[in-house]
C-alpha cells in the first residue's frame, strides 16, 4: 500500500509537469492548428534559466526558500513567455497562409536551433541543481511520507491550471482566444486583433512550460540540452490524449499520463514504461478517435 | 518527353561518374544521401502523396533492418535475397498496426506513428522475444553479394544504393502517374470529395501506407547489409524527423524536390562542419529560413497537365 501511494503522488506530481506542458501545445494548436515542436526546447531554456537565475542571484538566501522560488518561477516564466512571442516572430508568423506541414518543419528546425543554441551557452553535460533550495522536509500523509517538493509541485501546477481555466473561460481576453481557436476569420470580423491573440497565446503557453522546466530541475535536481525531447513527446501524447485543442482536456491526459507511467514502472515493468503509456494512448485513440474530451474545434467539412 | 529523358540520363551517366572524383569519405556521405532518398521516397508516397502524417516511418525501417539481420545471421541467408521479405515483413508489420489508426485525422495519426516508432524502438532495446540482442544490437550480418561478386567498399556500395534508389525513383514516378497514384491525390485534397466520387478512402489509405512501408523496410535491409551492425540507435524518432523534413524541404509529392531534400538534410550538416559545435545549430537555423522563404519545399510537384479529348459539336462546349 506504501508503494501504492508513493507511485500515487509521485504519477500526480509527474503529470502535472506533463499537463503544464501539454497546455502550450494545446493553446497554439487550438489557435494554430499547428503542432510547436520547439515547445519542448522552451521548456528546457525554462529548466536552465532557473539554474543560471538561482546561482547567480542567490534568491534563495535572500528571499527564503518560497519566496525565493516564487520570485525565481515569475522571472523564468516572464523571460521564457518573451522567447516563446520571438519564436512565434522569426519561425512561424511568416508561415501563417502556407501549408501546415511547412510550418511543421519549420517548428523543427526551432527545435534543433533552440536545442544547440542552449548546448552552446551551458555546455552538453547534465547540469545539477543547488540541493539546497527547498527544505528537505516531507510530509506524513496516508501513512506515507511524502516529500514537500511534490507536493508543491503539485500545488503550484493546480494553482497555474486553475488561474488559466479562469482566465480562458471568464476574462474578455480569455473569450477572444477562444474565439480565435473556433473561427479565425469570424473572430477577426468581430474586431478582435488575432495577430495578438496568437502572440498572447505563444507567451502564455511558453510561461506554464517554462515553469514546468524549473519543476523538474527542482524535483530531479538534474537537467540536460536533450531533456526536451522526452518531456515534450509525453506533452504532446498527454494533449492528445485529453483531446487536443482543448484546455481541460490537456490537463486530464497529463495527470492521466503520469499516472499510468509511474503505476506501469512500478508494477508492470520500468524499461516496457514509455512503451506501455504510448499502447493505452493508441487503444484510447482507437475507441475515441479525438481523445478523452474530444475536441472543441469545429470540424470544417 | 524525349529531351526530358535525354536530360535524366546525362545526369545519372554524370553522377555516376561522380565517385571517381571523390575520396572514401564523400563517397559514404553519398551514400547516406542515397539511402535517405529511397527512405524519403517511401514516406512521400504516404506523406506527399495520401497526405498522411506519418512521423514514425523509423520503425518499418527498423522492421526491415533487423529481418534482415536475424534471418541473415541465425540462417545464413545472403542479405539481398532477403529483400522482398524485408518488404514484406516492413508492410505486414505496417498493415496490423495501421488498420485499426488509419481513419484517425491529421494530429492524431502523427502522435499514434510517433507512438509506433517509440514502441518499436523500445521493444527492440528490451530485446523483444529474444532474438533482436537489446541495446547492443546484432551484428556480425554478411556482406551482400551480386551474382558472387561480394560487395564491400564503399565505391561498390554507391553503386548498389544509387541503382536502387533509381529504381525506387522509376516505379514511384510509374506510381505517382498511375489511377492508384491520382486517387492519392485526390483523397489528399478533397477526402470528402474522393469518398463521394466512390474512392474507398480507408482502403487507399492503407495501402499507400503498407508500400510506403514495405519500402521503407527494404531500405533497412540495404543498411543491415551495408553497416554489418544494427542497434536501436540507429532507429530513434530523429530519423523520422530527418525523413519527414527531407519530404516537406525538398517538396510534398514531387519526387525532385525529395531528392534534392535528402541531398540538403544529409549533405548541408558535412558542409556545415567548419562550424564545428555550431554546426547543428546552423542547420535547425537553415531548415527555418528555407521554411519561411520557399513554403511550398524547394522544388514544389507541379500541377499533371491532362489532355482532354475534345467535345463532339452539339455536346457540352458552346
């Protein structure tokens, strides 16, 4: 039963990464319809930025150890928001009218620049995180101890899906985007600028995947050029799996994704783990062709 | 026509002059050129014609490459004559996993290929069944042979891959200009339309996929024969990024345009080498700018020209 629990909480903390990376996805691609392959490389840029900001600094020592994270997440979501309006700028805007698998390829060749230009500054091998940041405290809870990195991880990620769901669905803004995603050309006939609603969109996404590079430089303590790829591969399975385009749908399919990886790694087998996750993916997508909440997006026919 | 003809054929007599000017090591690039050619030309049917996201073409390449090197090293079969198994062990493999997706729209298709592609990748890691030697690999697989003459270096192996990937060319331009090859094209554009106008969209789907594959499958079995060692690495969800950008950068359905991609996506990371560390970078850089400056893929298919007979008097017309 411990085990049970610890593979509880720890697929809960896993997936609420997953689910704030998933969310990037799912806002460009609901706008968009494309699929941002260089997410995953923000999210890395967010991982090594947290480093570069926590040793250079100190916000630690001099804010405390929550202040200090609180104040080091704001900044590493601003700046990685700023990279993600760039990326939309350089690699993806001046794709707008072209076929959707140029823009494809364009999202990789971001990816692969992104992915070198972070090698070339911080260099190819595993960078550690400061041990020392959070207090290594943990928590008696359900009769496990239950580290407090996780359970912050997993309060921040609720306390950033929450405010993004009340942004989305109650704020003016929030129904422009939504506009955008349904019909570009209605939403732009209604005066709503949708060059900025796509911009707004390439920062908010960027700043949650951000945030999920800093989470897990904190809860593994370890970080690498090449994390992206994983992380950003089990996002995307993650936003579809919810249905993508559709934002409590990515949320769903992270939290449901880690779940089944840590339960899998723990009972099935560890190294069959990333196998058996993209197996219930595809026997998901078989019985609901659009996912678990299907998709919002009107299909045009 | 003629000229058209006349103009290919210069060029291949010219290319295949071309190894005796180059040393060992260009001669190699060549050759990867060559083998991501026919693995381009595979996935544009499925990519570039059907219009099919399919970014998981690694693993049929996979199942190819190591049919060859089981059945090669356990049975002693010559390499070559395992192609049309490989072919089909590539399109068996493709057609049982396909079947049930196939109907899944765009996205959805691409993260269920990239599932496939990561599924392979990992069974063939975890030595599935026992027989594909995990994480090391299989090697020790023979040197293929031609009619007894063993082929080794790498000025024969151009010969083998280019003589291949000119076929490859031959029957996927037969194919592109065929019925089957229009019907692609038309459930690409219009697959509302084509059903409507009685083309079985699943049916055709499938079995652009399952050639796409088989022939992916046998381009594996030429790179068991030409590398003698094979290991999962050679197979990660990179390769398929390669063969879908060698398709969309050179150009969706046209197999020009594929060419030259294989030569651009393979060649420019050698010529970038003077950029040393940077030299990724200066690439993911190049495939962007490409991207935003030629949208349609360097040499874009053109539009099949169709002579219509013309319309007796009285009828339709004026």
């Amino acid at each position: 039963m411990e085990q049970f629990f610890q593979q509880l909480t720890n697929g809960l903390a896993v997936g609420s990464i997953y689910a704030l990376i998933a969310l990037g996805y799912t806002m460009v691609y609901g706008v968009l319809k494309l699929i941002n392959f260089a997410h995953s490389d923000l999210f890395t840029l967010g991982a090594y930025l947290g480093l570069t900001l926590l040793s250079s600094l100190l916000l630690v020592d001099r804010l405390g150890p929550l202040g200090g994270a609180l104040v080091l997440a704001a900044m590493v979501m601003g700046l990685v928001a700023v990279a993600g309006a760039l990326l939309d700028r350089v690699a993806y805007r001046p794709l707008r009218e072209s076929p959707r698998l140029s823009a494809v390829v364009s999202a990789l060749g971001a990816s692969i620049f992104l992915q070198n230009t972070i090698m070339l500054i911080y260099g190819a091998r595993y960078r550690v995180y400061p041990p020392d940041i959070l207090p290594k405290a943990s928590i008696h809870m359900l009769g496990v101890d239950i580290p407090l990195v996780r359970i912050l991880i997993l309060g921040a990620s609720v306390i950033m899906m929450a405010g993004l769901f009340v942004f989305i669905q109650k704020t003016r803004i929030g129904t422009a985007i939504r506009a955008a995603a349904i019909d570009q050309g209605a939403a732009r006939l209604m005066g709503i600028d949708v060059n900025r609603v796509i911009l707004l969109v390439f920062m908010v996404g960027p700043a949650l995947g951000g945030a999920a590079g800093l989470m897990v430089g904190l809860y593994y303590g370890q970080i690498n050029f090449t994390m992206g790829w994983g992380y950003g591969l089990k996002a995307f399975t993650a936003a579809i799996l919810g249905g993508i385009g559709n934002i409590p749908g990515a949320m769903v399919g992270g939290i449901l994704l880690g779940l089944i990886e840590s339960m899998s790694a723990a009972y099935l087998s560890f190294a069959w783990k990333d196998a058996i996750a993209f197996c219930v993916l595809i026997l998901i997508l078989i019985v609901r062709p659009t996912g678990l909440l299907g998709e919002r997006v009107a299909e045009k026919v | 026509m003629i000229r058209q003809l006349k103009t290919i054929g210069i060029a291949a007599v010219l290319f295949a002059c071309l190894p005796l000017f180059l040393n060992a090591y260009w001669i190699d690039v060549l050759n990867s050129v060559g083998m991501y050619a026919i693995l381009g030309l595979s996935l544009n049917l499925i990519v570039g014609h059907t219009g099919l996201f399919n970014l998981g073409h690694a693993a049929f390449y996979a199942v190819g490459a190591y049919t060859a090197a089981i059945l090669n090293t356990k049975f002693q079969i010559p390499v070559l004559l395992l192609l049309p198994v490989c072919g089909f062990a590539a399109g068996l493999f493709a057609l049982i996993v396909s079947k049930p997706i196939i109907h899944l729209r765009g996205d959805y298709l691409c993260i269920v290929t990239i599932g496939v592609g990561e599924i392979v990748r990992i069974a063939l890691i975890n030595d599935v069944f026992g027989i594909t030697g995990g994480s090391n690999g299989i090697f020790g697989i023979s040197r293929p042979s031609l009619f007894g003459f063993v082929i080794r270096t790498p000025l024969e192996f151009f010969y083998l891959i280019w003589a291949f990937a000119a076929i490859t060319v031959l029957l996927f331009h037969l194919l592109e200009r065929s019925r089957f090859g229009r019907a692609l094209n038309y459930l690409r554009e219009d697959e509302v339309a084509a059903e409507g106008s009685g083309i079985n969209t699943a049916h055709y789907k499938l079995a652009s996929f399952v050639i796409g594959a088989a022939w992916a499958g046998m381009a594996g079995n030429l790179f068991a024969a030409k590398m003698t060692i094979i290991s999962p690495d050679s197979f990660t969800f990179w390769e398929s990024v390669v063969m879908f950008a060698i398709v969309i950068l050179g150009g969706s359905g046209s197999i020009p345009g594929v060419l030259v991609g294989a030569f651009l996506i393979v060649g420019l990371p050698e010529v970038f080498r003077e950029f040393a560390n940077a030299r990724m970078l200066v690439f993911g850089a190049a495939m962007m700018v490409m991207m935003v400056f030629r949208t349609q893929g360097l040499l874009p298919a053109r539009p099949r020209p169709y002579a219509i007979p013309a319309l007796p008097e009285g009828e339709g017309g004026e």
